[in-house]
C-alpha cells in the first residue's frame, strides 16, 4: 500500500516547510550513513567547517551538552573520523579534528547524495528543474540578506544571481 500524503497545507509558509523536508528526507533520509549514525554526520559537518574546535564549542553547535557530544566524539575516533589533540596554549584543552578518514567519508556521503538527488532531477521536467534552481536561489538570498541585516552585516552573501539578473535571463537578455 503506497504511503499516504495529506493534503499540502494551505499556508504558504506551512506548504514551504512540507517541501523543504521534502527535500532533505531526499538528500539525508534516503541515503545510509554507516557507519556513523545520522548525529555522528551532524558532528563531522560541524568540524570540517569548524576543524580544531573545542568540545564545549562543538556541543553548543550542535544544540546539546558537553557529555553528549564527547560520547559522539567517542564512537567517531573509535571509527577513525575523528581525531583529539591537545591544545597548543593550553593542554587540557582538546582541540577535534576530521581524521583523513572523516574527510573521505563525508566526500563519499556526498556523492551518494548527490546522485539521490539526481535521480529525482532526472524525473522531473526541465522547465520544472530550472524553476527548482530559481525558486532555491531566490530563497537562499532572501535567506542571506535577512541573516546579514540581523547580524549587522547588510550584505547579501548569496553566490547566485539575483532576482534581476534571473529575470533577464528568462528574457533571452545576457545576466
């Protein structure tokens, strides 16, 4: 029996949410993480931007507290993704960096999801595809501009083109 799926809600905001989870249960919950588990991956994320980060940074990243995120850490440098080292200034801190290992793993994560997600592209029609690509990029500068004006910054950081370059690309006129 095929799942069943409710009606999208009537919200705009609330029928953003149901596709953006959508969307990451393509990207995260269709594609195995062994062997680390789906929190694991969480700490792995979080240190390949922030490599020789300090346990207490890493638990406040991850929303969790200091003992949980050390038995994270625990199950990764048993696996080899991990690594722990004393801090140069001080030695009883511990400084977490990706191993090799973490590093290999995660670019092999990527590829696994990145063909997930083509897979779901290849099913779609172009029209549809490239309205995807614009509807994410509008969302991720508007998302960029919003971050950037409460953090004080007033830039938009977003890499894609804005609304006006779009526009006239769909216009047959050069960005």
């Amino acid at each position: 029996m095929a799942a069943f799926r409710s009606r999208p809600p009537s919200d705009e905001a609330a029928r953003a949410t149901a596709t953006a989870a959508e969307l990451l249960a393509v990207l995260s919950g269709r594609t195995p993480t062994a062997p680390a588990s789906r929190s694991q991956v969480r700490v792995l994320l979080v240190l390949e931007q922030r490599d020789g980060i300090n346990l207490r940074t890493l638990a406040a990243s991850l929303g969790t507290t200091p003992p949980s995120a050390s038995r994270l850490c625990d199950r990764l440098e048993s696996t080899g993704f991990l690594e722990r080292e004393a801090a140069a200034a001080d030695r009883r801190e511990v400084r977490l960096r990706l191993s090799g290992s973490g590093r290999t793993f995660l670019a092999d994560l990527r590829v696994r999801r990145e063909r997930e997600v083509r897979a779901v592209l290849a099913a779609m029609p172009v029209a549809d595809r490239e309205a995807l690509r614009e509807g994410l990029e509008s969302f991720c500068a508007a998302a960029h501009r919003m971050l950037g004006k409460e953090s004080g910054a007033g830039a938009v950081l977003a890499s894609g083109p804005t609304g006006t370059e779009r526009a006239g690309r769909r216009q047959g006129r050069p960005a």
